[in-house]
C-alpha cells in the first residue's frame, strides 16, 4: 500500500500551499460533503490510497467498499465531510488514485474472468512493464482485479532471455548453465523465455521449470503446448507478448497454465463521479 | 527532471540485491553492449532519466538524442557499456522510462501538429490527471512533445468549476465573488469552466480571462466563440473534456486559443527495442 | 503544511535520543503541562504545525486558537500535557515554529493593515526569498497575515528580469518576444519588471499584463502610475525592491496594486513564552 | 553541509519542470554566464551549498572562494557558464543560500571580532534557536564565522532550566539532582541555566561546570563574575538572552567565556548581486 | 525512536504487496491473534517500535510492557488482533525489532549490574561502533538497558586518538593544542585516548577532563588510576577496548568512571517466540 | 547497494556539522592519508560503500579490492587521500560498513567452504532476520560471501509456517490448500516449514516443493532425507534453526540441498584497522 510519506508527496505536489480558488472566492471553511460514485462496472482499487488521502487532510471518511470489489455503476465508493477548501484539495489526488488503480483492477479482472471461463485454473500474471514509480499501486490494483505478480523484481526470480544467450558461446553452454542454476537456486523455479518450440523442448530437458512464450500465436501455442507436456508433464508454461482481453480466451484455450500481461496496465483510467456540495 | 532519489528508488525497488539471473548463469562480469532503438515514428522523453539511471548503475553511456527529438523508426537512442550483470540490472528500468515518456511526448506532438495545421496558434495543455507519483515525469513528457502545463497544482492557479458554485445561494453572489476575485490575484488569469453559452457570457462578464468549456461539442463552439469574442475580444477560449487526437482539428477549427487535455497520458507507450550483446 | 516527515525530522535533529537532561534529573516521567502564551500583540502562525510537533511525541493538546488569528499579549495559544521528559522534547523545536511563522504573519498583517488604509484593493505578495528549505512553513506565514504568494516557482509563472534582455539583441526582438510569449501561455499573465517608465510602456504596449517596478521610489512611481493607467487601463502595476512597513503607505499611496516584498521574512521571530509546570 | 536530497528539494520546489520565462521567450538554449558577487563586506558562507545547486543542474562552476573567506565589496564568489535556462533556474535557489548564510556568518564574525577586541578567550555560541529546518545550514554559516555551537540538541548535552525545576519539590532536592548529574554523565559537563547570583552560587556549589545566566545585564555581571571565581576558579560563565553587536563588548568586558546567542540568526540576509548574460 | 517513515520503509522492504502465503492459501481475511513473549530473562527494548509496526498496519494492540522493562521467561510483551494476512506482514518484523534492541539492551544491563555490584557509581557509556543505519536503534536499547551514550558523533564532543597526533609535529605542540581547545571549547569536556601513563599524565597536565585507556588490562589500571587520581583528582577515566561481560568487574575495581564499550552491540539477538492463532 | 540517500543519512547523522575535535586542533586542512588494512583472513564486503562514504566526501580514493574478495591479514583495502579533517569524518562510518559486512561475508564463506567439502552442491541460504534497517547491506554482503537469499520478503515467495496451520480446522483441509496454491503460484515454489517426517511426506505428497527442516538435528535429518527422496526425488530438502559453522558438516552430510540460516549476522564485526597520518 501508499505509505503516508507518499500520501503527503502527492497531496504537497499537487496542493504546497492550499486551494487558491476555494480561499479567493471565501468558501474554504464552508461545511461541504464530497462523494465518489462509479459511471461503470468497474473493480475499485485504490480505495484505501483514496481515503488515506482524504484522512490525511482531516476529513472524515466513510468508506463504502474495498479493493476488489466489484460495483455496478452509480455505486458510492467513498465519501468525505468537511470544509470547502479541504475538500477541494484532496479531490483531483483521491480521485486519479482511485481512477487509475480500478482502471487496472478491471482491465486484469475482465482477463481473468474470460480466460477462466475456458481454463479454470488459468492465471493472469502482470509484469512489470508499470508506468515508473507506481509498482505498489499497480501491483495492489492487480491482486484486487485477481491477478497474480510475474516477478517482483531481478533479484528474486530467475527468468532468462535472450539476452542472457548472446554472452554464451555455444548453446550446449547456454543449457548446461541452466542445469547448474537449477542447483544453485534450490527454491527458485527455472523461467525461460522462448520463442519456438525446438528451444522449449531444449530448454526443458535442461531443466527449465517454466517455459513463457513470447510473441507466439495461439495456434502456435495449441499445437507446441501438448507436444512438451508429453515429454515433461510436471512444466507451466505461459503466454506473454500481445495478449489482452481480445484474444486472451484463445490463449486460454492452448492449455497454458498462466498469461504474462503488461496490457492491464495501458488504456484509460476508470470513470469515478466526484460531486462536492454544501453540507 | 526526475532526481537522485527517485533514480535510486526505481532502481532499488526492481533490483534491490543484483541480477539474480545473470549472477546464476555466471556472466554478471562479462564486457557486454546494451542499444536502444526505436521501433516507429517518436518524439523521444525521459531519454535523460534513463540515461541517469543507467549512468548511476556505473556504466558508460553514449546519449544520442535528446528529449523532444522527433525519431524515425530504428534510430539508436542510448546506448550503454559495462558488464552484462550491470545491463540486465538497467535494461528494464532505463526501457519503461523511455517508452511511457515517449508515449506521451508522442501523443502529445499528434495533437500539436494537426491543431496548427488548422488553428497555427493553438496550445494544447495538459491536466494534472497523470498516474499518481508520475507528475515530474508526465510533465516533462508533455513539454517535450511541445505541449504546455495546464496548471501546476492547485495553489499557484484560480480556476472555478462546478462544484465551487454549490456554495453560493445565488448566482450574484457567485459572480461578485469572481468580481473580487479578479482584485485579489492581480497576477492571475481567473479562470472558469463552464457548460454553455450563457454561462460563458455571464462569467465573461463578471470579469473571467478564460472560459474553459467542458464536454462541449465542436459544433457548439463554432456557434459560441464568435459570440463571445464579438464582446469579449481579449478573453482566451479552451476546450476541454473528450477531445483528442481524432477531433483536434474539428476543435481548432472553432477558434478556441487552447484545448485542455488529459488524453495524452492515457494509451500504450513508445516502442524501444533493447538488445544486449558481448562487446 | 509541514508534513509528517519535516515534524519527524526536527524532532530527530534536535532530540535523537530523549532529553539528556530530564532523564539524568530523574524526573522524566513526571506528568507536567507545558504553556505557550503571546508577550506581544501577534498573528499567529504555524500553530497547527507546532500542534503536529506535540502531538507526534504523544502529547495531550489543547490548541486554543488557529494560524491567521490576531492575538493580544498574554493569549494562551497552545497547552500540552504530559510527562515532564516528553514536554521538554517538544518545548524549543513548537516554540521555534511559532515563533519563527507568527513572526512572519504577523510582519505581513503590518503591512496589509498599513496599506489597505490608504488603498484598500493593495495586495502584498510574498516572494520565493525565504530561507532556503522553509518555503511551506514560510508560505503558510504569509497567507495567515493576509498576504499572497507572488509565485510558486520558475514553472508556474512568467516573470521577465534583466538579466533575460540580455540573451536578446535587439529592443524589438525583446519586445516581439514578449508579444508572442502572450499567445504561447494563454492561461498565464505576462509580468515584466521595469525600472523606468519608459521600458514600462513599451512591456505594456508589446502586450505585458503586469508591470513590476524594481526599487522605484514612491514619487517616481506617483507621476507614472496614471500615465500608463491613461494607455493601458487594466494592466496591473506592481511596486517591489525595498518597500517595507515604514513606507508602504507612501508606496500604496502612488495608486499601485500590489506590493512585492521580501521584507516580511526578515527581522525577529515573534515572542512566545513558554512555561513548564508539575501538573 | 546540505546534501543532494536537499539540494534537489530546493531545485524541485522552485523549478519542477523548467523556468518557464526562458523556455517561452525562445533563449532557454543560449548559452550564458552567471557571477555572484558581493555588494559590502561580507564572510561568505553557503557557498559549497550554492556551488551543489548549480553544478546539480549540470552548469560548470568556478568557485572563486570558500565559505568562512571574509570578502571585500565586488568581490565575485561563484560563476557558472551553461544554456540560460538552466543558469534561470538556478539563480535564486543558490543566491538565496549565499545571502542567508553569508548574513549570519557575518553577524557572527561581528560579534567575535568586537567581543575579542576586549577579551581575547571570548567565545560566541550559537542557539538552537535557528528557522526551523535549517539547522545545518545555520550551524555551518555560524562555524564559517567563527562561532560555535552551544548545543547540538536536547540529547548530547545536559542543559538545566527554570523549566526543569519546577518538578523538584525543594531547592534541595533539586541542588542533590545536580550533583549526582555529574556523576552520571561523566563525559558531559552540566550546564546550568541561573538569572541571578545566589542560584549561581548555590549550582556552582553542586558541582555545575558552566553556568548561564539568562538576560542579565552587563553592569549585574561585571559584579558577579569575580565573586563566582572567586570561590570556583575553573568554572565557566556564559551570558545569553539578549546579546548583541551592539553591546557584546559590555558583555565582553565582564570576564565572561562565552556568549550564548541567537541573534545572529536575526536580520537581513547579505547582498550577492547577480547578473547573467550571453557568452 | 524510530519514526513513522522507517516503520513503513522496514514494512514496505519485507511485505511490499502483502503476505503471499496467507493470500494464496486463503486465510487472509480471517480473524487472529499474535503474541510475543520472552523465552529468557531479558530487559526488553525496541517495544514501542515493534507496536509502532504492527499499528501501522492495522493491528488492534496491547502492550503490555515498555523498553526498559526487566522479564522472566515467558512474559507476554506484545500481543496484537487483527486479520491473519496483517498479522503475518507483521510477525517479522516486528519481531527483528524485539530481538536485537532486547538483546542490546540485556546485554548492557548485564555489564551494568554487574560492574556496579562493585563500583557503585560506573557508568556503562556504549561507542558509536553500532551497525550502519541503526544508530537510533541501538542507542534507545543501551538506554532502556541502563547505559548511557558515549558520543553522539563528531560533531559535539571533542575526542582525540592516536590518529590526530600524527599530525603534530612534536608533543609540546599536541599538548599546547589540547591546553587552547579546553578554551576553545568551554561548554564541552575534553577527552583524550590514551595508552600508557605517561600519556594519561601529560595530557592531563595539558587539560584534559577525562581520559580514555584503550585495551589496557585491568592490572595496568588498577595501578595507574590512583597515581593520576593523586594529581588530577576531579579527572574522569575510562576504559575502553575488551571490556564486555566477562571482565567488566575487573576492570570497576581498578577504580575507573566508566567503561566505553562496543561488545554490547554483537552478540545473538534476545529470543522472543511468536505465535499466532485463529481468534 | 546502499544508495547516496543513506551514504549521506549515515555521514549527516555522524558528523552533522564537521569533526568538532580536528577542527578545534586546527589541523583539519592539513593534508592526510587514511589506510584500511585487514587484520585477519577475511572474506571483504561493504567496500564500495565505505569508498561511497569516503568519496562522497571529496576524498581521493585507492580502491584495492572489492567485496567479495578473498584476503589475508594485513592487506590493504582502501586508502583515501585528503584534509584531515575529512579523513576523520569518513574514519568511523567507512570503518563500520566494512567491519560489520565483512564480519557477515566471512561467517558466510566460513559455512560454505566447510559444507561444500562435504557435499559439494550444497547452498548457504541466509534468512530475513538481519538487523532492522540493513537489509540492502546484509544481503550484499551474504552474496559476497558466496551465499544466496532465502526470500526477499512475504510478497514475492510461498513458505507456511505452523503459525499458517493454525486458520485450518482440519489437516485435509490444509493440505487441499497446499495442493491449490500449486496451482495459483505456477511459477513460484511452494516451501514449506516441517519438524518431522510425517509432515513432510504429507507435504510433499500435497505437492509442496520444498520442505524446510526446522531445529532438527543432523541425525533425524540423516534417517529422513533417503526415506522422503525415495518418493519424492525432485525434491528440494532444506534445514533451518541452530545450523551455525561449527555443525554445518554434519547437516551437509544429510544429504540436504541446502541450509537457511540467521547465524552469519551474528557475531563480531571483521576487524579492519584504520591509521591516519600526515600526507
């Protein structure tokens, strides 16, 4: 979650030194009540963010759903009591949290939702392909919309690239440093990036956990996926590169275990109404 | 221009303890060269911020263009040197900076260029709704792209909307408060949002320097400007609220002075390739 | 307002590891009240910042009035209970905060006071010429004595000096310059400081809508003043460079707008006795 | 000294996204020279600090002196060469550090000269009782004029106060707390704040190392002094509240060691003309 | 004590997005109770801090003891009630805190009590050679165990070793520069390491307050202390350098102030178990 | 690595204002050289940390060695050149960083040589419970040595505790669970914390992946790993609690992957001797 000190820098960037219109037009300490309603269905996120906002300033909240919830459209998510001016200040900051993170929330829940109807266990791992400095709120608003964290970051995963290959010299290099790392890592699974099914199977017989496509059809993927699972039963293997909520249910259909998607973090934010009356 | 601290952070926060991956595979220390290139037509941002975060890491930086460069595709933007552990640990980091800040700077020359080409001296200005945290970033995307900033924040700008009209009991009221407004902020422009034509010419009348319409249709403001301009020949016109790269020229055309927009954070980013090799 | 982690910083600068002397005494756990009383007629300021002081050690608060309020001598402004140790770990850095603040509000009031009996629309408009590292507290200060802030910063307003003329080569470069720079930022004011009345009405001419004498004297500002009102009626005339509360009268007197002034930050912090007691 | 946090934070509160003058009026590329220069004498401090702030902004630097230097008139201190805009945005930030911090090393070094004239052991020490936020700067430009600090904060030094006494129920009790004080903190001297001679007799008679009378007057201590080493040769007297250039050298000539002040922190800040033009 | 921006980064660094663990085995949400409590005699320390983290969070608390503290086995010092994914985010820590300021403070205690059962008045003063970034820790912990603070930092108390004689070029100039700081600095004692008596003799003669044996055994000093205490007899010495636990009561009967030690920061953290239940 | 931030909070809340003692001395602008040497075997961390410290300073830097570094006693691994009152305000804080994380790296090395001539794949995995504060600095300094990291923190790995087991009413239940998050996690490892064979098995036949020994010993170690890799031989067996150098040997023997342990942190710093002298 937004600690504090970052709940004071969005406010302090956004508002140093108070609403210069509420105090030039005299109403900063007129009683007001300031509510938040979702236009859409939508998966909240960044409701505590929101309200951590508001308190911050000395409002007084009542916070009406949480994260992950799912609303119908003209539902209340929030609302706030106190002077004019406070109201205004917090506004904008509460409601770009709340609209950014429940864009994410229901971008991720919409893939989950249409790839489980055809893979029940599918999963939907975001990457960390998120706008810079906003892994916590985008990593909270995907866990609400019910996806999973691909990797936190390099130091605690092993995930191989091609990038990784051009500092080896020959391929039977490259796959005997796999096979060592999966010794030397004994509780991190081996993850390796793809792209043909001749590497998948080679990477697989040395000892790659996870194998994730990248920029693969599904047609690719349906005919490739049952071929490695023959000869190594216990794999995951993932889709990543172009999936999104278009094609995710023809992913899903391959029989890949999980979707590795930066697409949820793109698109517009959701669509909350902030309405701010005298109270 | 994104500083030290935030620097360390993004980096701290996606790499906190190394590569895991290149450490495990035994190359951390091998002499390697990272490029990055750009896929399609991009007016390049945040190519000195990922410059610094790839100069911070310790390696040896060529920087080849310079934020608000307009690139062809396949045009070299940065390249670094140093060992491959040092590479993957920049890679993503210096990437994601890159692409969502080209994104916006992209988006935001499209607007540029086809509003003038209708309307030569028309500004586009973008809102305060950027990602929560991403402000210093977002803005500097945004001039780069030749944009200009909105407001800052709301402490250094006047500007009335509807919900500070809920907290007068009558429109005289309302009025003279903007009246006096107006002797309060000698060095302000007192601007309001407005709805209609009515309003527009009332506001314009109690002393507004801009009217900014929200949501209004080009059709309405073709009929609008010229009524307001014939009595108010100094006042500045803005478009807000749904307007973007596809109806920017239908917008120009009314003879508004500025299009506000929040459009131009919203979509995918930029598209940089990066490839690693031995050097 | 300062913010959670300025609050936690003085404290830790001043008292990283409790107070040395209540604890050697032996009486750092006796319940006390701590009193923080006006010795001169004052507009207090930073009261709630010193309040967030207090209450952060966990002290008990009565705050008995508010930043902006005009106090006689001998007004108790703030009482803290609670163990004696606590009480003295608070007493100097809320003492200094209202001392230093209150010092500052109480200045600008001087001056607002002074000058509003002759001209009462005379704004008086703080500069960015605080100590360096104090602009909150600072801006705080300033509001609460009933001035406004000049500007925010370099990126929110345009303000031309001297020492921009001499990138240009020419008067008519300058001048058309500023012309076009009234079309670039059609949401901002056009300041311009001048030094004689010449310069003023070429600005004005060329489109300035502020005009900001720098260390003009108050006769030389009486003859000019009516002679560019005469030409440009709604420009804004601004007096900055030396004006103070000794001659803000004769300064307000010439017919100007507003005052820019630095002085209000400089000069004694106010008086604010504080008392400590067995409670 | 001030370090890269704070030096961006003072850049990034003045100038989050540029100097917008210079980048509107088309020269923000030019390239210029900026110089810092004395208007009267002056020790100058800040300087370091200053220097940190315009080489952050990439501008190339020649210090011509450093702080602690006592500076004749015109003197010139700093200069920086690069593109206008970026000598704009550091313009004020790095002349606010000079003048502030060359005003109090210049009261302070005032005080010194005058006191020793009289008496040539005479310390004078600085309060913590600096703008809140600025100790280090403060404390530097103190040092920079040849005073010292009187206490770094509440947890390194043993400081007794009026305060503090009233949780002792007896003078007894209170003079015992003393003398076993000593012994607890063998490392620290105990200093004890007295406002007349009877208490100072009775805290030098506990065992007080230093004793500090509070806004006596020079004529009460002439009298005191020698009657306290009298009877305490090595204990060492100071006095505060009130001390200024005006009377240091009454004080002075009392036969104190040292003055505890903290009206150096008080007045204007020293005059550093700025001038920029095109190189 | 730590503040609120430590708490969060200590939390964010271990749980940046939840508890993985009780999110993915579904148990997040369900209501528990978590409970710390001594395994062995300590006196705890870190107790404020450790609650500080897991209100942080959410947590219901009680505290049932506070730093300082002396505990049987099996105390409860903590427990906390809320959500199982809370607690768990917590448990660590919270417990880390507890442990290694507990062990901090127990050990000190430890060298307390023991050198006092035969030198009433010894002082137990702990060096600054804490872990880097701990010192706020660490130094709460040697207070809460009966020890005091030794130095601060450099910056306000005067100490010289072996390292600054080396730049003097003979020993009448060291002298002679130590015999001038005593004025220099007349609120401060000034102390000197030394090695041998001789040492201790000459620098005592020059001035020194107290003096400071580095890795003397007990023995030496048994015979060296009452020779300076002969001549100098309101000196202060110390001993530092291989004092712990073992040998602390040697070294207080040789008649020293105090011990100056490092030995109380190594050593195994204090043994708090944890244990949560459904509730 | 420690970042600049924490270079300079290290350096600020040492010597927030210069070293008072070389200062006093009047020697601190005297030119000095400080060397760092070894005084024992020793594995080196911290090293570029120390020399950040040392840099960031202003001092010339002889980088010898790096972390990660195999030395004998008396080797040179630093050496900084400047005034010598610089070199003393690095002295203790470069010392620090270097002792404490050497002291880490050794222990580390210490218990991988001696496990790996046993059993030469074995891994030293070091746990969370470093230091409050000092995770970035332990967890280099454990990779120096040649160790790996058990988990970064709760967010990004699977480990189930007893304290886990307590939310479920019935072990079927619990082992259900473990069975799903095999499923949700595809690509992390499912860990789980037993103390006896029969959880063991139940666990690795509900699919955990590692099972992680906790506070058994050698011999019920050696009697259980055959029997479970005999059903389970992908296995990854792992022992926790009380595994310290002194009985690695006998652990590796067991036939385990690998050890997690808290003991490296524990224990003295390295010792790195420091001289200073007249350059």
């Amino acid at each position: 979650m937004i600690n504090d000190v970052q709940v004071e820098a969005l406010l302090h960037e956004d508002v140093p030194h108070g609403d210069l219109t509420t105090m030039t037009m005299g109403i900063a300490d007129r009683p007001g009540i300031m509510a938040f309603v979702t236009r859409n269905d939508s998966v909240v996120a960044g409701v505590e963010e929101a309200a951590a906002v508001l308190r911050r300033l000395g409002l007084e909240m009542d916070v009406c759903h949480r994260s992950g919830d799912v609303l119908l459209p003209k539902t209340l998510v929030l609302q706030a009591r106190g002077p004019a001016g406070l109201l205004h200040c917090g506004w904008k900051v509460a409601q770009n949290l709340l609209e950014y993170c429940s864009g994410i929330a229901t971008r991720t829940q919409d893939m989950v939702v249409k790839g489980r109807a055809v893979n029940p266990h599918l999963q939907i791992a975001a990457t960390r392909k998120n706008f810079p400095g906003t892994k916590s709120l985008s990593a909270k608003a995907v866990l609400a919309g019910g996806g999973i964290i691909h990797r936190l970051g390099l130091s605690e995963t092993f995930l191989l690239f091609d990038n990784h290959h051009n500092f080896f010299s020959s391929p039977s290099q490259l796959f005997a440093a796999v096979t060592a790392a999966r010794r030397k890592l004994p509780e991190k699974k081996i993850c390796v990036e793809v792209k043909n099914i001749d590497d998948a199977l080679h990477f697989a017989q040395a000892g790659a956990h996870v194998l994730q496509f990248d920029k693969n059809s599904p047609e690719e993927l349906k005919e490739w996926v049952p071929r490695i699972r023959e000869r190594h039963p216990a794999i995951v293997i993932a889709a990543a590169g172009g999936v999104n909520t278009d094609n995710v249910e023809n992913y899903a259909r391959t029989g890949i275990d999980l979707v590795v998607t930066s697409w949820i973090y793109f698109g517009k934010p959701a669509d909350i109404a902030v309405t701010i009356h005298a109270n």
